[in-house]
C-alpha cells in the first residue's frame, strides 16, 4: 500500500483503556502484567459496584442497540482502518464492519426475548433456573477480521452483564482502538469495558492466569488453545476456544457443479484466506475431477490481487511479514509434495508487500503437510475420490473438526455424509453462510466448547437452580 492509502485520523500510537480512561503502559513502553491487573480490577469493581450487571435486559438492550447504530454510521471509517491494519481488501472489510453492527443487534433481542426455565410438581414444589452474569471475561481476538470477532465475543459478553477485559491481537490493534469511544457514547458505564494491548505470550497469559477473571473466551491456533486449557486450570475458569481448521469441501460428481466452483474458490480465497472456516481441502469426485481442477484453476489465475484499498480488489495483502513466510514457506512445502496447478509465488508488479498468488495444488496425497496443516492464507489442496466411504476417510484424516462443506444433489447422501464428517458445522451445497441462532464451534483440534445464540448467553452466565416448596416437606429427624 501506498502512503496515499493512509487512513486519516490514525492514532500516533495505541494506550490501553481502563476504567473509562485511555492510559499509557505503567512502564510507558512495554506490554507489563501490572496493566493487566489494573485492568481487571477496573473490570471487577464495575462488576461488583456498579450497575451494568443489575441492569434490565430491555435497559441493557438499549445500549447495545445504541452501539450497533453507531457502528453502522463509523462503517466505511471502520473498514478504512481495518483493511489498512490488516490487509483484508477494503470491499469485504466494510462487510465485516456490518456484520459486527449486527451482532450486537441479534443479542440486544436475544436477552429481551430469553426465557428461563421452570418446573412443577404438583402440589409439591416450583423449582425455576435463575441466571447471573458469571463476572469478568477475558476475550482474547484473532487477528483476522479483528473488528468483527470482537464483536462476537462482545455482545455476548456485555448482553449478559458481564464486564470483560479486551485482549485483541498484536498485530492488528487498530480497529480495537475504536471501541472506547463508541461504548462511551453508545453509554456503557465506565469499567464495564477495559482494553489491553499486548502481546500474548505476556498480556495474554496474565488475564488466562488472573484469579478474578471468570472465564476466557479465545479465538487462535490450536496451540495456543492448548497452552491457555493448560494455565486456566488453577484457576478453574470457564473456557470457550475455537481454535484452528483444515476443513474439508467435498464435490460429488452429481453436484451443482458451477455452484460448487463458485463457493469453494470464495470459500478459501475471500478474507485473503485467512480464516479459520475456509474449505482448505476440496475432495473431488473422479468423474467430475478432471473438470472442476481445469476449471477451478483457470478461475484463481484470474483472480485479482491488489491493494486492499482498491475496491476491485479480490485478494490483498496478508497481516504480517511473519505471517507472509509461514505461508510461502507451505507453498514451497507443497511444490515437493504435489502438483503446483496454480499461483505459487508472488503476483507480477507486486514487488513489495506481503502479496501471494492464489495458489492450487492438485493430486494431492493425504499425507501431504499442504493436505493436513492449516496454512491460513490463499492455497487449496485438491484431492481425487472413487467412493463415499473413501471421501468420507478423507475428511475426517486430520487432527482438526472445525467445518465442512457438502455438495450433492442427492438430499439423503447430503444429511447422511454430512453428519458423519468429524465437524463442528457442516454446510450442504453452501459455503459458509451462518445463521447467528446456530452453534459456532469445533471437534478435536478445533476447539472447546460452542458459542452462538443461546449458547453464547449459556457461557457468559451462571444459571442457579431456585427450589420453592408448595406443602410441608416431610424430612426424616434425625436425633429426634
């Protein structure tokens, strides 16, 4: 990007905000556990004291309208920042800054609408679920479309009264920074949200470790997933963590075959391919494999990257120079372990910039590192298949579950193949379109626990059980 591209009214630099104030590192230069702490108990205080928790649903609601509202009125600003702190071409950038406004929105109804449960036993006794917030959340964000996921976790989070501490990725800290002064005027109470910038392995690892955070909500590498399961046990906190994917998108040969080409090419190659959903292995059907290779690898040549600034923009830059030899590093990986049938280099006139062809690799072996690793940037395996069951055998040979994607015109084969795939979501002759109502989550490698809709409010609450009795209860005396 050009200096051109450069969003007006950017920060000279970013400070954490607690307690309603936007503060510098207690050091004044590096990330410290100490402001984690502050943080926290500006989170905790607001929890304990103030009225954020006590409040209505509807009053509540109100606000988180209010916040969605001023999301939508900031939205080219927010995909102006977005797509420069990320990459992410400027087109699907303002998307995700809709999409966020609509998050808060879809929870603002949801805790309105929720009801609790309740049980009678004639005569006897009246037993009801009664909810409460469970406390502070640690939210800890990814740095693909960074704006967006902070709000899944946000809305959720302060729909059900809790206060959270805000952790968002290093990398991209930008859009985060914005957060502040739309809660302020949207009127969330001071301290209800903090904001902590760090670096994981420090800022991160002290809110997982903090004995007053109540539960971590964390999107990232299956890695990390595992180190945070690790540090949150003494403290015995509540856990939601979608973690890595290589999910499948498998092609029967009876399949709506444009449709299919249209949705697995945008399946790995929208969001520069950085996102956890992607159908990063498509498994074909030999009759039709032929085809679909020759077609869907014209289709990527063609694909325009560019500055992600430039509407016309498809794929852009990707987040960060580390990230960018992680991904060409695979690429040179899979030049060993299969056919390179597309991209795998840089695009021509793009001589500088974290700039990668969409890359296909075909006759892909199972075995290969390109078939089983998440790489997370613009490259697809493609894999022939004879049979279900060998499709089936397929998808399921990796360590992770996240999702996957059906494509048949044979509704039985769709539910029945679908529902054995080792899959947290499933889509069938779809690519990745959700209904916010759904569970959000994964299996094995991908994840711990589900968000999403009721869910959601599920986690972020406590739900104590109210017993009333209706008639005396005989209790056997002892020592009488």
């Amino acid at each position: 990007m050009t200096d051109q591209h450069v969003p007006q009214n950017l920060p000279k630099r970013l400070q954490h905000f607690v307690a309603g104030e936007f503060v510098d590192s207690l050091d004044g230069a590096t990330f410290d556990v100490l402001d984690v702490d502050r943080a926290v108990a500006s989170a905790r205080k607001a929890f304990d004291e103030g009225p954020w928790p006590r409040m209505l649903p509807r009053e509540r609601a109100r606000v988180l309208n209010r916040i969605a509202d001023i999301v939508e009125s900031r939205d080219e600003r927010l995909a102006e920042w977005e797509s420069f702190d990320s990459g992410l071409p400027i087109t699907q950038a303002l998307g995700q800054a809709r999409r966020a406004a609509e998050n808060f929105r879809f929870f603002a109804d949801l805790i309105v609408a929720q009801a609790d449960d309740t049980y009678k036993v004639p005569g006897k006794q009246v037993n009801y679920v009664n909810r409460k917030p469970k406390g502070v959340a640690g939210l800890i964000t990814p740095w693909n479309t960074p704006f967006m996921l902070e709000s899944w976790k946000l809305a959720p989070a302060l729909a059900s009264g809790c206060t959270v501490v805000l952790k968002p990725a290093e990398f991209t800290p930008l859009s985060a920074s914005l957060w502040p002064e739309i809660f302020r005027e949207a009127g969330v109470p001071d301290g209800v949200f903090n904001l902590v910038n760090g670096i994981g392995e420090e800022a991160g690892d002290a809110l997982v470790k903090h004995e007053d955070v109540q539960l971590i909500s964390f999107t990232g590498e299956s890695a990390t997933g595992q180190l945070i399961f690790a540090n949150a046990a003494p403290t015995l906190k509540a856990l939601s963590m979608e973690l890595g994917g290589k999910s499948p998108a498998v092609v029967f040969a009876d399949a709506d075959l444009d449709a299919a080409i249209d949705s697995t090419v945008f399946g790995v190659f929208s969001l520069n391919g950085e996102r956890c959903t992607a159908g990063s292995r498509i498994l074909v059907e030999r009759p039709i494999y032929d085809e679909f290779v020759r077609r869907y690898v014209e289709r990527a040549k063609n694909i325009k990257v560019g500055d992600p600034h430039d509407p016309a923009t498809e794929v852009g830059a990707l987040v960060h120079p580390e990230h960018y030899a992680k991904v060409t590093g695979y690429i040179e990986i899979g030049k060993t372990e299969a056919k390179l049938a597309a991209g795998g280099g840089r695009p021509e006139g793009l001589e500088s910039g974290n700039y990668v062809q969409p890359t296909v690799f075909v006759d892909v072996p199972p075995t290969a590192r390109i078939f089983q690793e998440e790489i997370f940037g613009p490259v697809v395996a493609i894999t022939p298949f004879d049979s279900d069951e060998e499709a089936l055998e397929l998808a399921n040979d990796v360590k992770y579950g996240l999702a996957a994607y059906v494509w048949t015109s044979d509704l039985e084969r769709a539910h029945n193949f679908g529902q054995r795939i080792d899959a947290g979501m499933v889509w069938l002759n779809s690519h990745n379109v959700r209904d916010l109502r759904t569970p959000f989550g994964g299996v094995k490698a991908s994840g711990l626990g589900h968000e999403g809709g009721y869910r959601s409010l599920d986690f972020y609450s406590d739900q104590q059980a109210m017993h009333i009795s209706l008639a005396p209860v005989h209790t056997p005396k002892f020592g009488a």
